[in-house]
C-alpha cells in the first residue's frame, strides 16, 4: 500500500525558501510515498510542479472564527488517513493539528508527537540547523541538495537587461530596523557599475521610486521572483524572504542585518552568500556592500 505523507508548511516567503532542504529530503526518503503539503495560496502557486509533491492544498491557514473553513480543515485531515506527518510549521496552529490526524506518526514539537523534536535549544538554532535535526530525529539522514530547475518564468514582458544588480529594500513593515536606509540603496544604485533592477511588494514601489532603475515592485509574482533573481548578477537586500529566494537559486547575495534579527538563527543560505551586519544596519556603508557583492 502506497505510503500517505503530510508536509505542512504555512508561511512566510523565507520560511518556505528554507524548507526546500527539508522537502527535498522528504521526498528521498519516501519516494514510493503520495505526498501532500498543507500550505496557504501564495506558496501553493511558487511550489506547483516542484519534484517534492503530489498535491499541494492551500488552506493551510483558516481563520479560528471561520468555523465552516476549520471543520472542513479538520474533516479533510481525519479523512486522508495519513500514515506521517511532517510539521515543519511547528507553531501552536500546526501543532494542533495532530489532533486531527487520527493516529498518524507525527514529526513536529506537538505533545504526544510520536517524534517529537524535544531539544530544548531548539530555538537557539539556525533554521536549517534546527530543521535538519528534526527530521533526523524522525529517521531521515540523507538531505540531498535541493533541485531548483523547476522553478521557471516566462520573463520576456519585463524586458530585463543582460546584466542586472537585483535590490530588496523593502522588509516587514512593523520592523523598520530591518531596513538598510533608502538613500543607502540610492547611493549604492549610483555607485554600482550595473542597471538595478528594484523590486518588493506594491506597497515598496516608493522605495523603488527614490532608488530609481527597473521598478518590479508589485509586478511579479514569486515564481517571476524567482527567475528574475536567477537571472541577476549579484541580489543586495534586507533580511526578507525575496533575498532568500535569490540565495536559494544560487545567485549571489549579499545580505544586510540589523538589531531586528540575528543571521545566526535566520541568514539566507546559498551557494554564495555574504552577510553584513551592523546595529543600526544604518552603520553598514555602501562601500561595504560593494566590496562584498564584488562589484568594485
């Protein structure tokens, strides 16, 4: 009987970027097995047609007051009989979810879990660390590179130049210290010896307007991310979940803290990723960020 996995993954951008490792070797793990992610519709949209799944749903993340959206939730999990759970969410929500999976084998840090990430410290690890041990602790012990290739646009309306400098100067809105000033990405766009391309959400566009060059924000959607990142020469930006997209597809990224988060527990991870930290981030010089982008 074809083995029934469940991988939840809920949000947000970098969060999921960071679990295409963990997916990956899930999927090497069980590769006989039907596996479904639980995740909400934008990351339903960037991981359709992955290697890692077979079916994706995306109402992961139903309001507790939508009393109809949860009780078809809670149906759909008892009803699919899974054989394990993968919670790579591990937040209360999704640890509540145990509770709806029968008797399911259960990877997550929900009490009773049948492998349970009890470690202590687990906060105090990288999220990649801390993800590894998990599933280590579940019995995976192999964790394959994850294959990106399938991760592709059509990016030929955008009109893009050969060669591009990508920039992220947007972060959370409720962390302003996770932004590297605005007139710092000005200066740097002037100083750099390639076009920028900017881009963030359309709520960014005025940082966009103040940096100048190629004004995306707003305009694409993770998978065009994704492909306008793989195409850039060097990615420049704050600790948001774009950059870490950008390092997952290889590219070169430099990426820049402040007070707000520490790049020992959350930096982006990638074939070539330089970190930059100062509190205030404002103490970061554009000539610091040059010289780590290799673009002297």
């Amino acid at each position: 009987m074809t083995q029934r996995i469940l991988v939840i993954k809920l949000a947000a951008l970098g969060d999921v970027v960071q679990a295409f490792g963990p997916f990956a070797a899930i999927r090497a793990h069980h590769p006989g097995a039907h596996i479904i992610l639980l995740t909400t519709p934008p990351y339903a949209a960037l991981l359709a047609g992955s290697p890692w799944f077979d079916a994706i749903r995306d109402d992961g993340r139903p309001a507790w007051t939508d009393f109809p959206a949860v009780a078809r939730l809670a149906a759909w999990l008892r009803g699919q009989r899974f054989d394990r759970v993968y919670d790579l969410q591990t937040s209360g929500r999704s640890s509540r979810y145990r509770l709806m999976t029968g008797g399911a084998e259960w990877s997550g840090i929900a009490r009773g879990a049948s492998h349970r990430h009890a470690n202590p410290a687990r906060d105090l690890m990288h999220t990649a660390e801390r993800q590894r041990e998990q599933l280590s602790m579940a019995g995976i012990q192999v964790f394959p590179e994850p294959d990106t290739s399938w991760l592709t646009a059509d990016l030929t309306h955008l009109d893009l130049p050969p060669r591009f400098v990508l920039l992220v100067p947007g972060a959370s809105a409720g962390r302003p210290g996770k932004r590297w000033p605005v007139q710092n990405f000005a200066d740097l766009a002037r100083a750099l010896p390639l076009p920028v391309v900017v881009i963030g959400s359309k709520a960014e566009a005025p940082l966009a307007r103040a940096i100048g060059g190629i004004d995306l924000c707003g305009r694409t959607s993770l998978r065009e991310l994704a492909a306008i990142a793989r195409q850039a020469t060097v990615c420049i930006g704050n600790d948001t979940g774009p950059v870490h997209l950008a390092a997952a597809m290889g590219t070169p990224t430099v990426a820049l803290f402040g007070a707000d988060s520490d790049p020992a527990l959350c930096a982006p991870r990638g074939r070539s990723v330089a970190v930059l930290r100062r509190v205030p981030i404002s103490g970061t010089t554009v000539a610091e960020v040059i010289a780590a982008a290799g673009c002297e």
